[in-house]
C-alpha cells in the first residue's frame, strides 16, 4: 500500500507504518511528494514494521547523482535488513526545470544513463562512466547490503523500453489492465527478450476507493488532482484511456466492486498491486481493511 503522509507529523507517521504493518501489507510505499524525504522514511518505517518490503514510489533520478542514490540505498538496505525496493524515475518537466532548474531534455536517455551508473553500483562494481548527462567514477562496497531490486516509473514506450533492458521492474500509474495487457507486457517482453535477460515484473499505482459514493470520489480526486492533466506524461495516459482526467480511472464502489477491479489486474499480468487509498477519511479507512483480506498479504491475486 501507497502510505500517503505529507500532512502527518513524525508521531503519527510511526503510528500508520505500525497500522499498516498489523494489517499484513507486503510492501509499504512512500513517494516523493514535495516535502518528506521517502527513503529517510523507509528507514523510520522498518524500526516500525517488521516484515513489509519498503519501497520508494518513487524518487526523482535528476536531483539526485547515482553516486549519491546509490550509497543512500545500499545504507537503507544495510539498516533494513535488505528490505528495499528502490523506485525512482525522471518525473515531470515543470518539477525539474521549475523546482530544481535542470534541464529537462531527453529524459529516456538521462535515465538509461543514470541506470547504466546505479545498477553496477549497487552491485558493488567499479564504474567509470562518462556520458551525454551523467559522469560518475567510483565503486561502493557496505557491510551487509545487498542489491536492492530497481524499479522504475514508466508511461511511455521509451522507458519501457530501457526498463524491459535494464531494470527488475516498472510502476504504472492511470494505466487500465487492458492496457498492461496489450501494451506494457508486450513491450517489456519484447525489450527483456531482447536484452536476454527475464521479463521485470509488474506494480500497478492507482487510487482506490471503497465507497458509497464513487461518484462523490470521482469529483474528490478531480478537485484534488486536477493539475495531473498539466503534466504530459499524465496527460498522454489520461488520453490514451480515454478520460478526462484522474477521477475517471480512480477504482471506487463496495468491496465487490474493489475486489473484482484488482483481481483484474493480477490476470493482466500484474504482480503487485500498489494501492493509494483515496477519497473520505472513512472511505479510506475502509479501504484500508479490504486490500489485506483479498489475498492475506495485500497483493493482487495471481
């Protein structure tokens, strides 16, 4: 499950990452929202919950060099008991270039790049590496650590391509399970075959809602996610699903409802769904109790 903590105090933060943990979610998500830093997060969370894979969803790769990322995460791992799933991707040109003032130009080869740095690196490998955007000369070995799985936040046929290639996985997010069927699983099959390497697997972000109101929900999360319509990534997957906007791809109703549209995704191919509850605090509540009962661990059926 996506924990959503950006208005939460340290205590009350400790105090989800505990719920979550008793409830039996097999993978506690922090993104990067604008304020917490997730992997400092994920560090909190595993003196909190003792079993759940930690995983970034996902960190922004152009603040940060994969020689920084990646010590960062060989330290989470070596505290976490090996726990982490690093997610990171480019994200969005007017973060970039707005927050940061870097360039955002040809992302897919930026992050073919910087994962062509971090991967070795994580491995404990020398790398002297001198490219178009990145340049980085060093090799990391700690006590302890080892290579977390990378996935990687993929919209378009670029970075699925490069994740197919090079990555352990990719995060989707506005995407449909027709969708993963007939164009993110082709394309990671044709780009792992290709590489010869096998097919990453895949963790489906979306929101959900357990409600009475899915109607309700729909104008919530267009109200509250309006601005996703601005980012062309978003807006091309808005497009390509054809809808409006967030509120219309936001898996929203009763249990019924909420059970059969995850169970869709694992016969899609999915291998994990990554669940963002959204809506009323007692929506989300309820949401909350449903995920872990589908399967007993909060994984989408396989």
């Amino acid at each position: 499950m996506w924990l959503e903590v950006s208005g939460l105090p340290a205590d009350e933060i400790e105090t989800a990452v505990r719920a979550a943990d008793g409830a039996g979610y097999s993978t506690l998500w922090f993104g990067e929202v604008g304020n917490w830093d997730p992997l400092t997060l994920l560090t909190v969370a595993a003196r909190e919950a003792a079993s759940p894979r930690l995983g970034s969803a996902v960190v922004r790769s152009y603040p940060r060099h994969p020689l920084a990322l990646a010590a960062q995460a060989l330290t989470i791992q070596a505290m976490t008991g090996n726990r982490l799933v690093l997610g990171l991707g480019p994200s969005h040109a007017p973060i970039v270039e707005g927050q940061y003032g870097i360039p955002f130009t040809a992302p897919a080869r930026n992050l073919r790049e910087y994962l062509s740095v971090l991967i070795p690196l994580l491995r404990g490998e020398p790398v002297s590496y001198h490219g178009t955007d990145w340049t980085a000369v060093g090799q990391l070995e700690l006590a302890g650590a080892e290579p977390p799985p990378v996935v990687v936040a993929a919209m378009g046929p670029k970075l699925l391509q490069l994740t197919g290639e090079l990555a352990d996985g990719v995060i989707t997010t506005w995407v449909t399970p027709d969708t993963v069927i007939e164009q993110v699983v082709p394309a990671l099959r044709r780009a792992a075959e290709g590489a010869g390497r096998a097919v990453p697997e895949i963790i489906a972000q979306m929101p959900v809602a357990v409600t009475d109101d899915p109607d309700g929900t729909r104008e919530l999360l267009n109200a509250r996610l309006g601005m996703t319509r601005d980012l062309p990534s978003y807006r091309a997957a808005f497009e390509r699903e054809g809808v409006s906007g967030p509120g219309d791809l936001v898996i929203a109703g009763d249990e019924l409802v909420v059970a059969k549209a995850i169970r869709r995704y694992a016969e899609a191919g999915v291998s994990e769904f990554m669940a963002v509850p959204v809506g009323a605090a007692a929506d989300q509540a309820r949401t909350a109790r449903l995920l872990p009962e589908l399967t007993g661990d909060a994984r989408a059926v396989r």
